[in-house]
C-alpha cells in the first residue's frame, strides 16, 4: 500500500507502522504513559508485553478501547463514552 498517514495506517490495521509507533513512544513504558494520557489504565508495567503490544496482544477491556479510540477521533479531547443509552 506504499507511505501513508498514521491515521489511515490505525484505520487500515497496518501491523508495521503500529510497531513502528511503539518504538516512537519508548516502548512499553512510554506506549503505556501514552494510554494513561487516553484514559486506559488497565495496563501493568511489571508485566513484559513487548512489541507485540502495539498490535493488541495485551489484554484491556472494550469500554477502555472504545474510549481511547473516542479520545483519538476527538483531536486529542478526552473522549467520553456512556454505554446506557435508555433506562426503562
């Protein structure tokens, strides 16, 4: 698929440049400071995760995945996500 943007590479599942981007954020640390900065705090960082973690291979819940994305879509605002559409 040749070059393309980090946001059509995250839309395309590109494995590659999610490696790449790992690496970028200083690894499993900084990959994890990253995801607190996007409200996910469920990573451990006594846990080895590895490069792997950049295409999914750690474990975290739906509602924190779709908040991150949430937060991503928004241009960097927190991206607030209420699962309870209708109480009847």
């Amino acid at each position: 698929m040749g070059p393309m943007p980090l946001r059509r590479a995250l839309a395309f599942s590109r494995n590659i440049p999610a490696i790449k981007m790992y690496f970028a954020a200083g690894e499993q640390d900084g990959f994890i400071d990253f995801a607190k900065d996007l409200g996910v705090y469920t990573f451990d960082k006594k846990k080895d995760y590895g490069p792997p973690m950049a295409i999914g291979s750690a474990e975290m819940e739906m509602f924190d995945l779709a908040k991150m994305y949430a937060h991503l879509s928004a241009e960097g605002k927190p991206g607030e996500i209420d699962p309870i559409l209708e109480v009847r």
